[in-house]
C-alpha cells in the first residue's frame, strides 16, 4: 500500500526484485508520470490500483509486463483521449483485465466519453512531414523526372550553370547521383521525352536558340539532332510533352512579344512544327489536360486571361475555345482531380492565386491564397493525399492540403526554399520525393514520410 503520499513520478524498475508481489495500491498520491518500464518484473501481480491520481496520460504498453493482471483501477485521473492514449484503448479491447470505467477529460470532442466507449477509427494519429532528403549543391529552375530502361533520372535546367542537368537515381543509397550534363548556357527548361524507346531532351534556352538532344546508346551520350526555329521561339518559358492517339507531341510556351507558342509533332526523323498556338500574349506557362476523352491545352499568359484550347481530332489541330475566368497575369496553371472533379490552380506574381474547380466553359471559385511573390503553384498527389505547393520569393514555401469535407486546401507545412521555381513529385520505389529547384540557393529534394502519432 503507498496510497496518500506525495508521489509525482514512477521511473523504470521502480519494482525491481518484487517477482511475488500480488497487490499494488498507488492511490491518491500526484503522480503525472510513469516510465514505459515502471512495472517490469511483476509477473505475479493480479492487482494494480492507480486511482486518483494525475496521470493524463500512459507510456505505449505500459501494462505489458503483466501477465496474469486481472483488477486494475485508472479512476479519478485526468487522461486525455488523444494519440498517446490509442494503444490503451486497443488493450481494454483485448485484454481479460477487469477495468471498472475510465473517463476522458480532453479533448472537447471526447470530453465524459468511457474510454472502452472509443473506437479506433475516433483517432486520426497518421499525419506526414516533408523533411530534407538530400541538398544538390547547384541552382536550377526546372526539374523534370522521367524512366529510361527501366532506371529513374531527373533532368534540371540549370542557366547559372549552362547546362542540363541529367541525374540518375541510386537505388542502393537512395540519392541522386550526377549522370550526365547537355550544354545549355541559358536553360528554362529540359524537357525528356521518351518515345519510341528513344530519349529526347528538349533544350529550351533564353538566348542562342532551343535545341533537341537524343540519347546514342552507341556513344552513351547526347547528341544534338535538331534546332527549334528561333522565329517563333525567341523566349521560352515552359514545355508540355503528351501522346494524342498514339503521337507524340511537345508545346513550348513563349514568353517574348514577337514568338509564338508552338506544337511540334515527332516523326520518324525527328519533331518538326505542327501549329503555331498563340502569338504574341507573353505566355508564361502551357499545361496539358484530358478530361472525358478530349485533349485540352491551358496557357497562361502576363497579358490575357489563361485560354483554353481543345484538340480537334478531323484536323489534328488545336482550336480555340475560351478563357478561363477574368483573371490576367497568371503565372502558372496547374490542374488537379479529386474523384471525378477536375479543379485548377492559377498562381501569381502581384495578387492573390486562386484554386477553380472545372466544369466545361463555366469556373466555380473555391479558394483565394495570398501568394506575393509566387512563381509557382503546384498540386501533386502522394498516395490518397493531394498537397499544394505555394512558393514565394518573398517568404517560405506553404504546403497546403486537400480538406475532402471543406473542399478546399488547409494550411500543412512551411518549407525554407529560396525563389523556388518548380515543386516536381518523384515517387522513386520505396520513396516518395518531391524536387524544389530554387532560382537562388541549392536544389533541395524532400522526403515524404508518414507519422504514427500513436507510436
């Protein structure tokens, strides 16, 4: 009996040696805290009394260490029914211990509920985190993962460094190592594409003209095979590549007042131009969308509202077919489906961005973000979880995630990024990453990893 003292602590092996003891009365003492191995070597113990006292909460298996307990009594304690407490509730499922009821005094939600009352599916302990995974010591403003017999690379345009960047993934020490490097003295963007069992890059420069490199595997190395008329692309911003009825196809987004937003099309000799999309707007960004069958190309641009284009299949051309909204300088769209819902992300510079759900010619407003500064907005998906990207070059990267009851983003993680101008997701084996090529610092490559707050 060492009931009425002023116990506030139990530490680990408190009882050590005790193997015959049977009854242990700790009642009405102020204790806050047990060890995880406060009870270690009471194999003989049938009764435990903890009643009145403080504990809010119990170390994970804490009661493991006995084996034949038969009366316990948690009583007059002040335990919050929260991640710490999931494994208790488990126990009482399982074990024959008899345990008179047991109240949780927090949260509000759970507040005078009997703990035995809860059910597991009450705790939401998995949560994720976005932590560091490896810092690539270079500057880069694009980041593009492809596969390539059957090995995982990233290409990142790297203009401070006057190249193309080809990583490849080391499956052993789980890193991206260097591979190879394709010249490009003022690169926005290196584009794979691989097609025909052949490795493309396309080379988007702000000067000197675009390019495209092809992967000799008699050499083992890039090889220039094409230029990219430098009339209509005088300065680019972004690529597109996707596949329309088997044909493969790449737009460059031009952002100069005098070029042209242009498709290519890949033959048997290489890509050559197909259609000239959308002339002098200052575009700053071209995404792909297929949505019930039909292909869609959204561009953005700093001098209209983002214009939508639908493929035409007769003429094997993009027509025109509206804008999106009213809202102009839009830096970058970006597009997301949740179930059968297709929404779109529509970042800015000067101004708030905005998340728009899609329905045909008609846009329903869902959310307005404060993002000064933003170059990039990007959704992606790991496992059953949608996330947003938000970067700034005035302050960090917010992580937003999808709330399915609210229907929009809610604030999730901030990420110390310096003038990010790409979030690019990688699911590479047994990792989940997610690239953020800075225009300033280094390149840094997340880790996404899931927490078991109950563990």
């Amino acid at each position: 009996l060492l009931n009425s003292n002023k116990f506030t602590l139990i530490g680990d092996n408190a009882f050590a040696g005790l193997s015959h003891l049977q009854y242990l009365f700790i009642e009405n003492n102020d204790i806050q805290a047990l060890s995880k191995a406060t009870f270690r070597g009471l194999k003989s113990l049938t009764h435990l009394s903890l009643a009145n006292n403080n504990l809010q909460t119990l170390p994970r298996d804490l009661f493991k260490p006995l084996d034949i307990l038969s009366d316990l009594d948690l009583r007059g304690n002040t335990l919050g029914c929260d991640c710490k407490i999931k494994w208790l509730v488990e126990w009482l499922e399982s074990t024959n211990t008899t345990v008179p009821a047991v109240f949780c005094s927090s949260p509000a939600q759970f507040e005078g509920q009997r703990i035995r009352d809860l059910a597991l599916s009450d705790f939401q302990c998995v949560t994720t985190d976005f932590v560091v995974h490896q810092v690539l010591p270079f500057q880069s403003v694009s980041a593009e993962p492809f596969t390539y017999a059957s090995d995982l690379y990233v290409a990142l345009a790297q203009p401070g460094a006057s190249s193309c960047a080809i990583l490849k993934w080391d499956y052993v020490e789980r890193k991206l190592r260097d591979f190879d490097r394709i010249p490009a003295h003022s690169a926005v963007h290196c584009k794979p594409i691989v097609a025909q069992d052949q490795l493309y890059v396309v080379v988007a420069q702000l000067f000197g003209g675009s390019y495209i490199y092809r992967w000799d595997t008699a050499v083992d190395k890039f090889i220039k095979i094409q230029d990219i008329d430098s009339q209509k692309t005088r300065k680019p911003n972004d690529i597109e590549a996707f596949q329309i009825d088997g044909d493969w196809y790449f737009v460059i987004a031009d952002s100069s007042k005098a070029g042209s937003t242009s498709l290519y099309r890949l033959n048997q000799n290489g890509f050559y131009s197909h259609q000239a999309l959308h002339a002098w707007h200052r575009d700053t960004d071209v995404e792909y969308v297929e949505n019930d069958g039909k292909p869609r190309l959204l561009i953005a641009s700093s001098s209209q509202a983002p214009v939508i284009y639908q493929w035409n299949r007769a003429q094997k051309q993009f027509t025109p077919q509206g804008e999106v909204g009213e809202m102009l300088d839009v830096q970058m769209v970006k597009h997301f489906r949740v179930k059968r819902d297709q929404f779109l992300c529509l970042s800015r510079y000067i101004g708030d961005s905005k998340v728009v759900r899609w329905e045909g010619q008609r846009f329903l407003e869902l959310q307005t973000l404060p993002s000064r500064g933003s170059m990039v907005m990007q959704p992606f998906s790991v496992e059953q979880r949608q996330y947003l990207a938000l970067g700034s070059d005035f302050s960090f990267t917010h992580v937003y995630l999808w709330d399915e009851e609210k229907q929009k983003f809610v604030k999730f993680q901030e990420l110390s990024v310096q003038a990010p101008r790409a979030f690019r997701y990688v699911p590479a084996a047994d990792v989940q990453l997610l690239l953020a090529p800075s225009f300033k610092a280094n390149t840094l490559v997340y880790r996404h990893v899931v927490v078991d707050l109950s563990l």
